[in-house]
C-alpha cells in the first residue's frame, strides 16, 4: 500500500494515512488472516520518517509494526507535567486518557525546525498507551521478517545503538526500526527496576531455559528475571539464530541418548524478530517431536488479545505481555511444572 499521498493541509494528510491505516487493520482483522500473516514469516509496518539534518536526501525511512498502532492524529494540545523526561513533549488527553507523549526526533538528537507539525503515532502495547511525535507517516508497507537483518555496525552506531533492525529497499532507501522497548525504559522507566523478591517465583533444577529477543533492553531485564528465578539460561537475538541454536542443543541430546527435555526446561520467544519471527519459531519448534515436553511461552509487546490467540494457535503453551515480572516468572513456573512434574518450583500465590 505504498503510494504518494495529495493533501492541501496536514489534517487532510492525516486523514488520508487514516484512512488507509484503517483499511489495513480492517484486511487483518480476522485471526485466519492474521494466522497466515505470521505462518508466512510476514508483517505489516507503518513507516514513517524523522527529522534527520545529516539525511538530506530522505534514505532513512522508520517502520512500526501496524499491530501497535491504535490511531493517527494532528498532534493535540500537549500538557507538561513536572519534572518530565527531556526526550517527552508532554501528556495528551485522548478520548479522556492521559497518554504520555514523547518525542523521537529529539530522542534520536535531530532537531526538528520551529515551524514543523509532527504527526502523533498513538500506540497501544505492553499494556499501555503511549504517542510518539513524527515528522511524516509515509504509507503501510508489507515485508518478510526475511528480509529483515540486524543493523550493521556503521548504521547502528550513527543511531546510538537504538535499532533492532534493518532492511535495504529499492530507490536507496533503508527502513529501520527502532528499539521501542528502550524508548519506553528510558523515557518512562520499566516495572523490573524495582520488581521485589517477592514478586519472583523460583525454579530449583539445573536445566536451562533458553529465550530470544532482539531488543538489547528486553534481553537485559529477561536475564535478571531468570536470574532471580535461580535459573541457568541462554539466549539468542533473532528468530533464525535460536532456531539453529535450539537445532544443535537437540542433535547434542539425541547423539548422547538423552531425551531434550533432560537438558532444556522451557523457551521463551519474543515475537518481532529480524529474520525469523516467534510466530514461525514457535511452530517450527511444535512441529519437531524432539520439543514435545519443552514447553514455548511467547513474550511480546503485542499485547492485544488477538496477539494472544495467534500465539495460542501456532502451538504456543503460553502467552503473556512485556514486561511484567511476576506475571513472567509465575506464567513460566507454571508451564514448566505442568511439563517437568519432577522439577522443584515455589510458586507465587494467585493474585485475586
């Protein structure tokens, strides 16, 4: 759905972008459609671009997936509160909510000229509403997460290290996608800062959990998750490397007579990976017998109960939102008692 779009006034260019945003979420909106999206290694992303003085000629283009975008707007009168983020422009009351809003250009370091009027991108994930301003939203654009790469060192690096991932398009122009789970923590702080012990559930066994995302942010605060749930754990940063690397751990179980379970309690996949995503691992993995007693819990920022269903019907045991601690740990305790009856887990106590 990428075309030039005629307006005579932004509200008018908004209108149009939401016109066609709309129409998009309407051609998703079955779980059927949305089944064959994910088992074809595909999604959709609204891009839109950035006020980047060092990109003149417009090649860096920015994508979010259109499963986290609730609605487009002319940006609202925004509200400063005290002692607010620099990188925030304010909270906004949309429809009666106050949603925070924060600003990319100025989280990226552009600077945005005085005269411009950024678009707002509300977006609805982990739970939680939140807005980003931006300069221009172009069009939805289909992609395979196929094509979708890590950044390479020269681009990350020009971004602050900020991208989870890159795709070379036609007309020399690159889409990137940002970290959003590091905007959040940044900008807005994270639950797992101050998470209690209390708030932890235990395993007591030596075999690992594996698990895989592609934010830096996220694979941080999973590994201090596991890490106070006292157990052993790897990781991967896409879709592709876990598979191979779940691949191998099971050839080494299989050639030592072992069954994989001995060796691997659970695996936790995020769901928007760069070359592969959790959709497709989750079912690549269900469709191997060798994984029929490791238990796949999915943990995404796709938080919708749509989301959840999808993972559901790819084979997944469990299903829960980034990222919330306790929910995480007493999810994951639960999934591994029900496969691993001998394991010796402390659960949490359910809350009312």
């Amino acid at each position: 759905m990428t075309r030039t779009l005629g307006y005579r006034t932004r509200a008018q260019h908004v209108a149009l972008l939401q016109a066609d945003f709309r129409k998009a979420r309407v051609d998703l909106k079955s779980i059927d459609d949305r089944t064959n999206l994910a088992g074809t290694n595909r999604l959709e992303l609204l891009t839109f671009r950035l006020c980047d003085t060092r990109d003149p000629a417009g090649t860096a283009l920015y994508g979010i997936n259109v499963f986290k975008v609730r609605e487009l707007m002319v940006t609202p009168r925004l509200m400063p509160i005290p002692e607010m983020h620099p990188c925030m422009a304010g909270v906004a009351n949309i429809r009666g909510k106050v949603v925070p809003v924060i600003d990319l250009d100025l989280y990226m370091g552009f600077q945005r000229p005085p005269e411009s009027s950024p678009i707002l991108v509300v977006t609805e994930f982990n739970r939680s509403t939140q807005g980003f301003l931006v300069d221009e939203v172009e069009s939805i654009m289909p992609l395979a997460w196929s094509d979708v790469q890590e950044p390479p060192e020269m681009i990350a690096e020009a971004h602050n290290n900020i991208l989870t991932a890159f795709s070379p398009l036609e007309e020399k122009t690159m889409l990137l996608t940002i970290d959003v789970e590091r905007v959040i923590y940044d900008v807005l702080g994270s639950n797992t800062d101050d998470m209690a012990e209390a708030d932890i559930a235990k395993v007591n066994d030596s075999r690992m959990i594996f698990f895989c995302d592609d934010s830096a942010v996220a694979r941080a605060q999973v590994t201090k998750i596991l890490d106070r749930m006292d157990v052993a754990h790897q990781s991967a940063v896409n879709g592709q490397d876990a598979h191979d690397m779940l691949m191998q751990i099971a050839d080494e179980a299989e050639a030592g007579g072992k069954k994989l379970s001995d060796l691997l309690l659970a695996v936790v996949t995020d769901v928007e990976m760069p070359k592969m995503d959790g959709y497709v691992l989750t079912s690549k993995l269900k469709a191997d017998k060798r994984f029929k007693d490791v238990p796949v819990m999915m943990h995404s920022s796709l938080s919708t109960s749509e989301n959840k269903r999808l993972g559901m019907r790819v084979g997944a045991d469990g299903y829960i939102p980034k990222l919330q601690p306790r929910e995480f740990s007493s999810t994951l305790v639960d999934l591994i008692a029900k496969a691993h009856p001998d394991v010796a887990v402390e659960q949490l106590p359910k809350v009312a």
